[in-house]
C-alpha cells in the first residue's frame, strides 16, 4: 500500500510541476494561455518589473537563539581561578579564568638565562675570529691554512649561536604575551552556557544576549542570492499571513551539510544563512519558518519607487540607438529611450526618459514590426508576486515512511 502511495505522491507532484509551468511561466511571457503569432502580447512595465523579474524562492528555516562561542582553554597552562560559572550574565570584558603565572614567570626567566649564554657564546666566538685573523696576518703559509680552517669553525659557531637566540627571543616574547594575557575576558555580552573540564574542547559556552536569529538552509545552486545586510521576509509555516522581517548577517559557506536524497534524486549540499529578527513578537525557539527576499521592503527599494527600471534583455540596440517595443493605442511601436546605469547585479537598465511604469512593453522577437496588433497581458501583482518556489519538498510522512 505505501508503494501506490508513493507512486501517486510523484505523479501529483509532477503534475503539479507542470500545471505551475503552464498557468503562471507562460501567461506572464505570452500575456496569455493563448498564443497567438500575429500579434505582439504586452505587459505593464512596473508589472515587468517587480512581478515577472523578481519571483522568489522560500528557503525551509528554523528559530534559535543567538550565537554560542566557545572560549578554549590552553592546555600547556595550569588555571589559577575561574570566575564564573554556568547561568552567570556577563558583559564584554568581563574575567572568564586566569592561569597561573607562576610557572609561567619561572620558564620566562630560563629563557631570558638562554638567551644571555646565547649572546655571551656570540662575542665569544667574534673574539676568536678576530683574534684568528689578526694572527693569519703574519703567520706563514703552513700556518695560515691551520688557521683559515679555525676560523672557518668559528663562524659555523657563530651562526649556531646567532640562531639559538633568534629562537630564544621568539619564545620569550611569545611567554611574555603569555603573561600578559593571563586573565582571559570574555568578548560579548551574554550568559555563561556551560563550563566543563579545562582539557574539554570547549572549556567556556556563552550564549550572546539578544533576540533570536533565524537559521536557514540553503542549497549550494542558490546561495549565491543571498548576501549580507540583504533584507529577508520571514513567515510562518503554519499560517503565511503571519510575517516577520530581518536581515542576512552572515552566510557560512565553510560548514555544508548534506541532505538526504529523495526517491533516488541527488544529495543536496546546504549551507546555513544567519537572519537578524526586526521582531520576535510571536516566535518560539526550534520554530519552523520559510524565508525569502524581501523585495520592496528595504530602503533601496523605497528609494528606486520614483525610477523607471527595466531588464536589459527588452532593450534593443543598448549601446548605439536603444529602443524598446511598446504598445501605442493597440499597435506596437519602437520607441527610444534614454538609458541610465546598467545594474550589473539585477541586470537592469534605469530608464531616464522615454517610458514610464505604466507603459506596456513586449519582449523582442524577431517577428515583430510596426503595426502589429497588441494584447495586453493581466497585471494582478498580487496573484503573480505570490508564486514562489520552496526549496524543501516537505514529504508526508505515512508516504515517506
């Protein structure tokens, strides 16, 4: 029985792959379901804009607390005093632990000794070479060979010691920072998660204070879209119309992980994008949400509300006579325009004269000319701008099973 399950499960999902293709791709290219090539189907230049461009994916995210850093400890030092301990609040600066220096201190003064003989076995073997070729200068030929081979002992000598306290004084300063930073302080603000044994990995846990943060999975074909300070919309699994904002803080492409396969379709590698929440009024940690870009919501949108922006492919000529196709009281019509800067990112075109948002334009094909009938194609920018596409399949599990 789930055999024919899952079989029917693929069918409906494949069909309604296809019936997505059909009703909302194609009527927002053609302006209708009904293609027709003696005419030229139009649609709105804001319409084009924000709907046909811009349909958003939704990424599968969860709710969790801010950032937990872990605070290592060395495990060559002995710790003298820890001063906090698990739920204690602390702020930026506050002491964490401090080592004992007193071992330290002792292997500080042993370097220093070492390097003391380092510098005294260094005059001592520039005395002796010194002295060597003084008394090569007046010596005969038999003895200036016996002494040349000293003197060349001598400097191999030298070399030796200069590079003992070469070392030597790279391990001091390394004991002395040691030193100085006995007392490790803690770098947020936040609350003392956990302290485990000092040989642990993690010493010291702390949660950074603040609200909560968003954790969404994105697949390695998409990632690219996201960037930081890019504004996000969050909802709700349960009731879409309940929505939160927030922003990209950081995206790590250094920890992937693997999803796994569906119904013999390829593992997937995710990475995790980190969201800033506007507001947490309503969120639970562990809370399933959906993301996706929040066009229009952040400043840059509100300030592009006055432009005129269009995408590059309905351009044509761009860079000697640009023209679009537009309608003209039902017939299609070249019409110039004056361009602006090109948008390397959106790949788009600010239009500073010659169209307006309202104006209808059609994507170029070889088959237009002046004249040709024009249809003009739905502008309902709420029905279009709610398609969009959720990464996660989410599988029934009396299916998946």
């Amino acid at each position: 029985m789930k055999k024919v399950l899952k079989i029917i499960f693929i069918l409906l999902l494949a069909a309604t792959v296809l019936a997505v293709g059909w009703f909302v791709v194609v009527p927002l290219v053609k302006g209708g379901s009904d293609f027709n090539e003696n005419v030229a189907y139009v649609n709105r230049l804001g319409g084009t804009n924000d709907n046909i461009i811009f349909l958003s994916n939704r990424y599968s995210a969860v709710i969790e607390s801010q950032e937990v850093i872990s605070v290592d400890s060395d495990s060559e030092k002995k710790i003298k005093t820890i001063y906090v301990k698990e739920g204690d609040p602390i702020k930026k600066g506050d002491k964490l632990f401090e080592y004992d220096i007193e071992d330290l201190q002792y292997q500080l003064d042993q370097y220093k000794l070492d390097r003391e003989q380092a510098e005294a076995e260094i005059k001592s073997y520039n005395d002796q070479i010194a002295a060597l070729e003084k008394e090569q200068s007046t010596a005969t030929r038999n003895q200036r060979l016996t002494l040349e081979n000293q003197i060349e002992a001598a400097k191999l000598g030298l070399k030796k010691a200069e590079y003992n306290k070469s070392t030597v004084e790279k391990t001091i300063v390394k004991s002395e920072n040691s030193i100085k930073n006995a007392v490790v302080k803690s770098s947020i603000d936040g609350i003392i998660r956990s302290v485990d044994d000092p040989t642990a990995e993690a010493y010291i846990t702390i949660t950074s204070s603040g609200d909560y943060r968003v954790k969404a999975s994105v697949s390695e074909e998409h990632i690219g879209e996201f960037f930081v300070d890019e504004p996000i919309l969050i909802r709700s699994r349960v009731d879409e119309s309940k929505t939160w904002t927030g922003s990209v803080v950081s995206i790590d492409t250094a920890k992937p992980s693997n999803s796994n396969p569906v119904y013999g379709l390829e593992t997937t590698t995710k990475y995790p994008v980190y969201i800033s929440l506007d507001s947490i009024d309503g969120l639970l940690i562990g809370q399933h949400v959906t993301v996706e870009e929040a066009r229009g919501n952040s400043t840059a949108d509100k300030e592009d509300d006055d432009k005129v922006y269009i995408d590059d492919s309905f351009v044509c000529d761009a860079t000697t006579a640009p023209y679009v196709w537009t309608d003209d009281n039902g017939k299609l019509a070249k019409r110039s325009v004056k361009l602006g800067e090109h948008d390397n990112e959106l790949f788009r075109y600010e239009i500073i004269s010659g169209l307006t948002n309202d104006d209808y334009v059609a994507f170029p094909e070889d088959r237009f000319f002046e004249g040709m009938e024009t249809i003009k194609g739905y502008d309902e920018s709420a029905e279009i701008s709610g398609n969009s596409i959720e990464e996660d399949i989410m599988i029934p599990d009396d299916i998946a099973g």
